[in-house]
C-alpha cells in the first residue's frame, strides 16, 4: 500500500492512497495478475454510513469487511491503513486470543471502525490510534482540517511512533508524509522501494501544485501502482470527499 | 518482465488525472441504526456470489501456503474467534454469512485476514 498526506500552501491537506494486496496469493502467470487481487475489484465498494438518516463516514471497503480501511468523517479527518510486517506480528495477537482468551486488545480494522464511529475530531482519533493494545502491528495515516493536522503513527502491538507534517523543526517543517509498508525510519528495501519515486514526483511537483490531483498521479506512477493495486482513493476532511477508483497496471509494471 | 527499463525505472505520472468515471466504485448505504444482522444485507444481495467466489479461492490459497496443520489449526478455532469478537462485529458477521450464503467460518476468516497473515 502507499499513502500520501500533502498539505498545499493554503494549509489546505488532501490525502490519497493505493490499497495494494494479494501478493504470493496466487501468481496468474497467463493474464499476469494477483489472482486475490483480481477477485477484490468487483468487491470494492463506497459506503456510506449513515446514522439518525445523516451520514457519520464515508468508506471505501470490499463488500463482506465490517472494518475500515480507507475512510473520511467530514470536518473532522481522513484516514487510512497500511499493513506492516513483522516476525511476531498479528500471529502473537491471535494465539494469545484463541488460547489465553486475552481480549483486552484490539483488532486492526474493528478499532479503526470505532475511531471512525466514535472519535469526534483529529487529536481524539490520534490518541486512540496510537495507545491502544493492538492484535498486530500496523501503520495509521491521518489527515485533519487544519494545517500542518496530517501523521503517520507506526505501531507495534503496544507502542508507537509518530511523524508528523510538524515534527521538523520550524523552519523546516513537512508539506507532505508518504507512507509505502517500511518505517520512515528505514532505508525501504531495494526490491521493494515505492517511497523514493513517490517522494521524488512530490518533490518534482512542488507544494504550490498539491491537490487532489498531484496525488492521484504519483499513486500512478509505477511502482507505485503495481499489479498489487485494486483501488486508488482521495480524500479531504473538509469537504468530506471520498472517491475510489478500481485500478489495473499494464505491462509493463511491477508485480508488487 | 522483462520489458521493465532495467530494475529501477520510473517515471513520475503526470496525465492519469482525473481518472475514468467508468473506474469509480460504487456506493452503497451501511445504516448504523438497523440491527447489526440487518447491516450488510443490501449490499450482500447484490455482492455476495462474488464474495463467495473469492473466500473459496483464498481458502485454498492459504491452505497451500502455510500447510494442512497451520491451515487446520486456524479453522478450528474460527467458531470460537467469531463468537468472542466485540459487539456489534459478530452479529454482523452472522447477518453477512445469512445473505450471502458462505459459512460463518469463511466470513471470519475474511475480517480477521489481517492479523492472521500479517506474518
């Protein structure tokens, strides 16, 4: 997956992101497509979520998911999540679960579904996302209504870390996070380096040039989109925009 | 492949915007005030053979990649997984397995994905 915070000089903040899944699930070597990743495109859906007849978020989900991936509350914020690998990852989580019956921690995509029914601005949702007791590790991306209001909190099952658009100093702060499945911390791997092209084409475009638009072209830009990506979504808090697009990369393009 | 100019190729995307409305997904209404069983069954309705038709797959996906006994281990203990899930998902998962057709099991195993192969 990759996501993208961009903030234009305004402080106006739009956020996008590829959904990227399906790997070493089934190799269609004649159509040359993730065969999970084919299956989920007819599969992804917007929702509306509404509640007392008015609507609480929208989402882009596949049909049969009750968590959230990718979501917007309008004036409030947008998020998304992208998924981190780890040795002890969700595997500990579940074990402890099943055979210690250890429910004080949350599942991924439940908790991001409560965040986005119950947290009632961007700091409320940041908290949550950063100090709850997770089943696995994870990446959230958040973007809110005001300028500089846009973080990547990276999360082990009970700590985090958080880069923020104002985590520089002052004068050198950030106009935009780009998040790719690596912490910002670390070198990306060189077979799977999605972050150094996404950066170089923000850097290339300028912040003068961030909009809704400037993203949805580096999420096109290969490798960043790649036969993993089932859908492109963009969005903005304060309009309460969301739109996803189902994607397919022709050849030639990278398998992940 | 091997038509890719060399492993680092890229070039920065500059007309693929606006994209197709033919591409856009569609939209669908989820009321958070109908009972959690009642949920998901429009859109089930109308998704749930397809649903079905990726479950099965990535059932058998997984079974090959992490072999009969981890493969097992897990859907086995998936009845106990759905009913211990926080309100209101398993009854949402219930009202998702009833309009689409597919087993409890596989519709829990669909929402628990994520932790069960982040490895």
């Amino acid at each position: 997956c990759t996501s993208i915070i961009a903030q234009d000089p305004e402080g106006h903040l739009y956020h996008g992101r590829n959904l990227d899944t399906g790997l070493f699930l089934g190799w269609d070597a004649k159509n040359h497509t993730w065969k999970v990743a084919e299956k989920l495109r007819p599969l992804t859906v917007q929702l509306d979520w509404k509640k007392n007849g008015t609507t609480l978020f929208r989402s882009i989900n596949f049909a049969g998911y009750v968590g959230v991936l990718t979501a917007v509350k309008k004036d409030k914020f947008t998020f998304s999540l992208d998924k981190r690998f780890a040795l002890n990852g969700g595997y500990m989580g579940l074990l402890e679960w099943i055979l210690f019956n250890d429910y004080k921690q949350s599942w991924v995509a439940f908790l991001t579904r409560e965040v986005m029914e119950e947290a009632a601005n961007y700091d409320e949702a940041q908290a949550k996302l950063s100090k709850t007791r997770l089943l696995a590790p994870v990446y959230f991306i958040l973007g809110g209504i005001k300028p500089y209001q846009g973080c990547v909190i990276t999360r082990d099952r009970d700590n985090f870390n958080m880069l923020s658009l104002d985590s520089k100093s002052i004068d050198s702060k950030l106009w935009f996070l780009v998040q790719t499945n690596y912490d910002h911390w670390k070198t990306p791997p060189f077979f799977d380096d999605r972050r150094t092209p996404a950066t170089k084409c923000l850097n290339q475009a300028g912040q003068k040039n961030a909009s809704l638009g400037l993203i949805y072209n580096v999420l096109s830009t290969k490798p960043v989109l790649n036969k993993e990506t089932v859908y492109t979504s963009l969005m903005e808090a304060t309009s309460g925009q969301l739109q996803g697009w189902i994607r397919s990369c022709p050849d030639p393009c990278w398998p992940w | 492949f091997s038509v890719l100019v060399g492993p680092f190729y890229w070039k920065c995307e500059k007309t693929a915007y606006p994209p197709a409305e033919s591409d856009l997904v569609p939209t669908f209404e989820v009321d958070l005030d109908l009972p959690p069983l009642q949920r998901w069954a429009p859109l089930m309705r109308v998704k749930g053979p397809k649903l079905i038709t990726l479950v099965d797959d990535v059932k058998e996906l997984i079974h090959s990649v992490v072999g009969e006994k981890i493969f097992n281990t897990i859907m086995s203990n998936l009845p106990k997984v759905a009913t211990s899930l926080p309100y209101p998902f398993y009854e949402e998962m219930v009202g998702i397995a009833t309009f689409s057709g597919m087993p409890l099991s596989l519709v829990t195993l669909y929402n628990i994905f994520y932790e069960a192969f982040t490895l």
